[in-house]
C-alpha cells in the first residue's frame, strides 16, 4: 500500500492536477504558441516588406527574355579629325554565336568551377557564397560573390548607367539578385541553365578585340571546333572573363626568337589558369563527368605545365593602329571607369567617333620612324627610302651598322592638348618580329623609358620657377663626388671636359650634366618630381628612386606623357594634358559623352618660368647660337628658319634616344589652314631594352632620333607661317658678366643680355674678381717695398662659389690648380681634363677664357693699396643672383 507522500510524488511525476503541474503545463502551451504569433507577426512584416522591394526595385527592369538577344551588328566607327578617314571599326569583325552542343564539356566544367560551382543548382544567386563574402568584406578581405548569371545580367540586363555609377553599389546589387531570379524562374530547368551558359560564352569579351568563345579559341589557338581545346586551352579561356583587359593573351605574350608568341609561365593569366585546373582537379567537372569523361591527376598536372602558344597574328588593316588601341583605351575610360577590365557601353558598339588624328600629318610620322629604326636594316636601303617617300641620307647609311631597331613618335596641340600623330613602335604591320622590333607595343604609352637629358628643362624649369636658380646662375662645371648615403655618385660631361664658370643658360643648351645636378640640388629631388607631375609627367612610384641622376633623366617615364610635359611648358606653364578623341556619338547621332573643349588647365609652373626655359631651348635650333644642334634647324619652303625648341637626351645606359621640341602657336586663321601649336617626341631604341650604343659602338641621339624630330617637324610646317613666341609680362632684360652670370663689374671680359622674372636680376657688381696686380712681384707673398708701378687688374676669385657645398668647393679648388696650367689638363675625378667653352673647334663665344686670369700666388703691398685677394677659400658665398643680391638657400 502507497503512503500519501508516494502518491503525491507519483502524481507528480505524471503531470497530475496539482497546482504546479497546472501551470507547467500552461506555461508549455502558451510559450510555444506566443512564440509562433511572434515569428507569424514578423515574418508577415518581413514578408510584406520583402514583397514591396521586390516590387520596387524590380519595376524598370528589362524582360529576362532579352538575355540571349545579342547586338552582332553594331559596329563602332573611329574616324580621322576631319570624319572622312575611316582608321578602324571595333564589333562584329570577330563575334560569332555557338550553341550549348558546340561548347566542350572541359569549358563548361572551367567556368563553373572558377566562377559559380553551384550554377546548376541555383536560383540564380548562391545566398551561401555571398554570406561568405559578406563575412571576408567586414574583415578586410573583400571579394566578390556574383554567379554567372549575375555576371551576364551586369552586362546584359542592367541599366549602364547603374552599373557604372560607384555611389549607387547596394541598388545595382539588389537588382542584379532579383533580375537573376527572374531570368532563372524564365529560364527554368536543365534546358534553362543551358540557355544561359550558352549566352554567358556567347556575350563575353574575352580580350583583344574577341567577342564570343568562339572568336577566342580562334583567334588565339586557330581552334574553329570548341571540342579541339586542349584542357589547359579551355582553363585559360575560362579565365579571362573576369578580367578580359588584364588577361588579354596578346597583351601578356612575349615574343621569342622564333618568332612565336609565348604567353610566360609567371603571368597573372596563366596562374589563374593553373587555378581553374586546381578547382576542377577537386572534383567540380559535372558536365565531363556524366559525358564519360575522366580526368586523371596526369591530365591536370599535363594541364598546368601546358605552355600557353599562341597562334600566328592576323590582326585587322587598321589606319594608325597604335592610335586606335589608345582610342579605345580612353573610350573606356570616358565611358565606363578608369582601368576598367571591361566596358559594357563600349562593347555593345554603335558609336560613331571622331579622333585627334590628322591622318597626312599621321603618314609623316610613320615615314620618318621607319627610316630610323627599319631603313638601316633592309636589304636594299636607297630602294626602302624612295618607296616611304623619304630622301636617303648620310645619317641613314651611318645607322646600318648600328643596333637600333625601334622608334616612335607623338606629335600634339600644345594649346588643345589634342595628339595629332601617335606611333607607338615602327611599322606595326611588320612581317619579321624580333625582340628587339616588337611593332605592335606601344612605347608611348606603355613603355618605361629614360629621356636621358631632355629631362633637365623640367628641372631648370622648376628651380627657375622656385627662385634656387635663374637663367643666370652660375655653377662650377667640375667633376665631382655627390656621394649620398655613403654611395659614390661622379657623373661627368658626355665629352668628360670641365668647363669651369658656367653659367646656367649654356650649361642646358650644350647639355652640361654637372650642372644640371647642382641646380637640382640647389632646388631639391621632391620639388621637381612634383612639378613634373604637375606638368603632365608620370612616373612608377610615388617618389623619385633616381636621386640626384634624376636631373639627367635616369627616372622612367612614358614618352607620350614627356611630350605632355613639354607641352605645358610651352603653354605658359599651363597642363591641359592630352586627348585623342574630338567626339562619341550613338547611332542615332546623340553624343554620347560632351564634344571635347580644351580644358583651362592648371598652374604648374609660372609663364615667366616657362618663357624663359622656351627661349633658352630656342637658342638650340639657331646654329649662330648652338653650332651643335643649331644644323637641326626648321625652315619653311622659303627656307626661312622657325623658331623652335630642341631638347635631345641619351640615357646613361645607352638604351634610350630621345628628342623633343615645339614651335609656337598659330594664328586662327593659321589654325582654320590646319596649322598647330606642335609638340613632337621621338624616341630610338629597341623593344627589349638592350643597348644601342657601346664603347666601340657608339651612338648618341643627335645621330639618329634628332634627324627624326627635325624630317617630321620640318615637313609637317613647311607651309605654315611662321610666328615667334609670346613673351609674357612679368620679365625683364639685363645685363650680365658673360661667365659669372652678375653684374658686370670693371673688369668683365664679356656681358650678355639675359632674361629675368621680375625683381631676380642681379643688383650687386662682380667684384668677386677685382684685384691688384704689381707688374714686378717678389716671391714674398705680403711684403712692402715692392718695385715697379702698381696696375689695377681684375682677377680670377671663385674661393666663395658653392660655399654651401664644403665637397663642390674641395673640387673646384682642385680644378682651379689645374687650370692655372691651361686648358687641356687632365687629373680631374673619373680622368676629366679642363676645358674653356665650349671647346669644339673655333668655337669659343666668349673667347679661350675663364673671364678672367687668376690672381698670382705671390702679391704684395704698394703703399697703403688693398691687398690683392688670393685664390685660397675665403669662406664668404658669392653673391647668386636674386632681388636682395644674397645667394639662394640651396638644399644640399
């Protein structure tokens, strides 16, 4: 029998009619049932506002069925300036449509592999994916998680101008999910997923021009039959969607010696490859699978050692084609993002675009770079130049012996900054490819060259600009150590002469080096980086990695943008940069971006600072001025001489020639003729950097690429009138000691007229070389009583010159040792020897002379006469010019 206790806790346990149980069990009913109203009532909330922005984001988009609908005929059209000279059409050359059966199981397993591993299964978007790269995006790794369907809806299914747009990114997102449901529920099944796999291959740019798998696997392999494709073949095209600019084969290719087109081992497109095959090896080859196919690991190691050969070009007759990928480069920076991998509204095509390309003066420059780089090397070189239509020469014969095999050239408005000639590399269409003539790169714009010493009118420019310098500076042209950081640096003349007392004016039209990094830095490495970006000029990183080599252009830039540089100089110190397109319109004729207007620009430099630069490098194309580079004249048919600026650089290494220049502005009725402000550059060299000139070899830009500035220059203005350039106001006219770059003083040999920003002319005399000589002297250096009549004399006295440089002045006082001996004596750093200016032949404007003799070692007193000063370092600076007549404060 049960006690009372045991029946109360057996009730218990059994839930019985106790008051606790009661209420347990009301609590378990009534929890579960408020919990499942909450979830209801959310769930409704969340239901309807689900249903509203499904509704709202959803209403203007277009109809799923427009996806396999496909624009083969809409060509884009680029036209010379005038609108008549067709250069190139862009579009349906290469398009060509396959069916889901043509596309080989290895491409269909790649793409899903690489790009949506889920395709098959999913509703359009992959929640999973996305939540994962939600997840790597808040901790810093951000990626992207769109499928293909996603991929082809971006391109196909969405306005543009929501794609492009960056500030509207969460609403081009939440429309390219829902549109991707709606083209899966429109394309439903099986059948429906192929449907849009074989519109995702069909749409796709996959680089160079390709549209369509099939135009790919032509184009790059010669394979017509998609199931041709070797695994590794199908891996890469794959690969390229995701970024058809970057992953462009022909881009990527080297040329081997052969001549065969090898895209290399360590590229971007080929490690991508290599991880396709890597996610297909896991086990993500569905289609293969069920069609039999099995891959073994052989097969996919085969795969990734496979190396990526490209078929023999056939590349479309194209009208200045160098021009025309520079063309497409800026439509896709005008119309789509800078640097972006691909451009919807540019592939669609239908546009109509009128370009900066005068086509006669195009035809010029192309001549003119093919008698440098090809006419040496053919067979039969007098036959070659009369067929281009250029007179052979005595400098072209000189070449043929020469390892000079590429050149190119840029011509522009300096005033509209629109380019009017563009080679990249000479003869694009060549049948013989080497490594050192790679035709179809374009150096311009891709190349990474040294301008050598057309680099130091951006320098000067900028100390001028800066007030460290004027045109009037003078600087000890002597040898010496810029040791930095421990690391010996001598740079000397290209002639290795020492030429003493220069002043800054000559020392950049003969092309002094050592002066020209004195003056760098007296101005300082970071201030001309910037202004050289200021002025248009682009560089690799975002500081100089030259040092002081900077000012004798060791730093690499692109050709193009040096000829922007100029360019701003010649503007006033104003960069407008440059263009190569005028207009875009649609088919229907609605432009499409703004017809392009010259854009005011910005202050780089002041325009007294410019003119002045422009008038020192005009003195380069008057052979009264410069007898070097004066016989590079420009002269019109009347064979009245031009007024032109001329710059020429030789790389250190020799690997790089370089000439560049400009002319002044025309007038409006000039420009109405077809008359420019023209800037050109040209550069010499070969494709793969290896040197053109050596020892034994030797080979200088004023030989080859100087006799390309000028051909062209001088063809393209025969007829136009000629005009000097405006001087702005702001400057003024001095007189100078010819050497010292002062006042003249007493005894100044020789005075020039030199041009000043206003208030920088030199106040002060140069009395830095007046002295006492006695016509008698005794071997006492300080002693009275000495014989004979005391003559007043000016003397030599630089002990105070680039006193802020305890290193310069150790040399200079080492040269002034050697020349009191003369001319001619060596025993310089780096064997350099003393030399008046400008030591060739009888050229000596200012006379076989350093202005002045020195002061004699031994002296003495007549009377109470000031002592003559001594040649031995006095420690006081020489005044430089400048408005207060002290010296500037150089950076050391």
């Amino acid at each position: 029998m049960q006690t009372s206790l045991q029946r109360r806790n057996a009730r218990r346990r059994k839930g019985g009619r106790g008051r606790s149980g009661g209420v347990a069990r009301t609590a378990a009913i009534a929890l579960p049932l408020f919990l499942f109203a909450t979830f209801l009532a959310v769930a409704g909330v969340a239901f309807v506002g689900a249903v509203s922005a499904y509704a709202y984001y959803s209403s203007d988009l277009d109809e799923p069925s427009a996806l396999e609908d496909i624009a083969f005929n809409q060509q884009s059209i680029i036209w010379d300036r005038t609108g008549k000279v067709e250069l190139a059409r862009f579009g349906a050359e290469r398009r060509e449509v396959v069916t889901f059966d043509e596309i080989s199981p290895a491409l269909l397993d790649a793409v899903t592999a690489v790009e949506d591993k889920t395709f098959w299964t999913n509703s359009g978007f992959d929640p999973v994916a996305l939540g994962a790269a939600a997840i790597d995006t808040l901790q810093g790794d951000g990626r992207g998680a769109s499928t293909l369907t996603q991929q082809l809806v971006r391109q196909r299914l969405l306005d543009p101008a929501l794609v492009q747009d960056p500030e509207r990114t969460v609403e081009r997102k939440i429309k390219e999910i829902i549109q991707s449901i709606r083209v899966t529920q429109a394309y439903p099944g099986l059948d429906g997923k192929r449907r849009i796999i074989t519109a995702y291959y069909n749409q796709n740019f996959f680089g160079n021009n390709n549209y369509g798998i099939r135009a790919a696997a032509k184009d790059y392999f010669r394979v017509s039959d998609l199931s041709q494709l070797t695994l590794a073949q199908a891996a890469i095209l794959a690969a390229i969607p995701q970024s058809p600019s970057n992953y462009d084969l022909m881009k990527n290719a080297v040329e081997q010696e052969d001549g065969t087109l090898v895209v290399p081992a360590d590229a971007r497109v080929v490690q991508r490859r290599n991880t396709v095959l890597d996610l297909m090896e896991q086990g993500r080859t569905p289609i293969s699978t069920e069609r039999g196919i099995r891959y073994s690991a052989a097969d996919f190691d085969a795969a990734r050692a496979e190396p990526v050969v490209l078929a023999p070009r056939v590349v479309p007759i194209w009208k200045a084609p160098h021009f025309v990928w520079a063309v497409r480069e800026q439509l896709t920076d005008l119309l789509c993002d800078p640097g972006a991998a691909t451009c919807p509204v540019l592939e669609r095509g239908g546009l109509d675009v009128v370009t900066t390309l005068d086509w006669k003066l195009q035809q010029l420059g192309e001549r003119w770079v093919k008698a440098a780089a090809i006419l040496p090397h053919v067979k039969d070189p007098k036959a070659y130049a009369k067929q281009i239509g250029v007179a052979y020469r005595p400098w072209m014969a000189k070449l043929r012996n020469k390892k000079i095999y590429n050149g190119a050239l840029v011509a522009m408005d300096w005033q509209t900054g629109e380019i009017v000639t563009y080679v990249g590399s000479a003869d694009y269409y060549a049948s013989k490819v080497t490594k050192k003539l790679q035709p179809q790169f374009d150096v311009l714009a891709d190349g990474w060259r040294q301008p050598g010493s057309a680099w130091k009118p951006i320098n000067y420019v900028t100390g001028i600009d800066a007030g460290t310098i004027t045109a009037a500076t003078m600087f000890m042209d002597v040898a010496t150590n810029f040791a930095r950081s421990g690391r010996s640096y001598i740079p000397t003349n290209a002639d290795n002469l020492e030429r003493g007392p220069m002043r800054m004016r000559p020392a950049l039209q003969f092309s002094l080096n050592i002066p020209a990094i004195k003056a760098l830095s007296y101005t300082g490495i970071d201030r001309v980086f910037e202004t050289a970006r200021k002025l248009g000029v682009k560089f690799l990183g975002d500081e100089s990695q030259a040092g002081l080599s900077l000012a004798i252009g060791s730093e690499e830039v692109h050709p193009v943008d040096l000829a922007t540089g100029y360019s701003s100089i010649a503007n006033g110190g104003r960069h407008i940069g440059h263009t190569t397109i005028l207009t875009v319109k649609d088919k229907t004729g609605k432009d499409v971006i703004s017809p392009y207007k010259p854009p005011a620009g910005e202050k780089a430099v002041s325009p007294q600072a410019a003119y002045i630069v422009t008038d020192i490098l005009t003195g380069n194309t008057n052979p009264r001025v410069n007898p070097v580079w004066g016989k590079f004249q420009i002269k019109n048919d009347k064979g009245a001489r031009r007024p032109a600026t001329l710059k020429t650089g030789t790389n250190n290494d020799a690997k790089d020639l370089n000439a560049y220049g400009f002319i002044a502005a025309p007038t409006k009725e000039g420009r109405d003729k077809g008359e420019y402000a023209l800037t050109v550059g040209a550069w010499n060299g070969n494709s793969d950097n290896t040197v053109v000139s050596t020892p034994g070899n030797p080979v200088f830009s004023i030989d080859v690429t100087t006799y390309v500035w000028q051909g062209f220059m001088q063809a393209a203005s025969r007829d136009w009138a000629i005009h000097d350039f405006r001087r702005p106001k702001g400057l003024k006219e001095a007189t100078v000691d010819a050497f010292t770059g002062l006042k003249p003083g007493p005894f100044s040999s020789k005075t020039v007229r030199e041009i000043f920003i206003d208030g920088t002319a030199p106040a002060q005399v140069d009395y830095t070389k007046v002295g006492m000589r006695i016509e008698k002297e005794t071997g006492t250096r300080w002693q009275d009583g000495c014989v004979g009549t005391p003559v007043t004399k000016g003397f030599l006295d630089l002990s105070g010159v680039e006193a802020a440089f305890p290193n310069w002045q150790k040399q200079n006082q080492k040269w002034i040792a050697r020349a009191r001996k003369g001319a001619g004596v060596g025993g310089g750093l780096d064997r350099s020897t003393t030399s008046y200016f400008y030591n060739l032949g009888s050229f000596h404007p200012y006379g076989r002379s350093w202005g002045a003799p020195f002061a004699p070692k031994n002296q003495c007193i007549v009377g109470g006469a000031t002592p003559i000063p001594s040649a031995e370092p006095s420690g006081e600076p020489t005044p430089e010019p400048g408005g207060s007549g002290k010296p500037p404060k150089p950076t050391p």
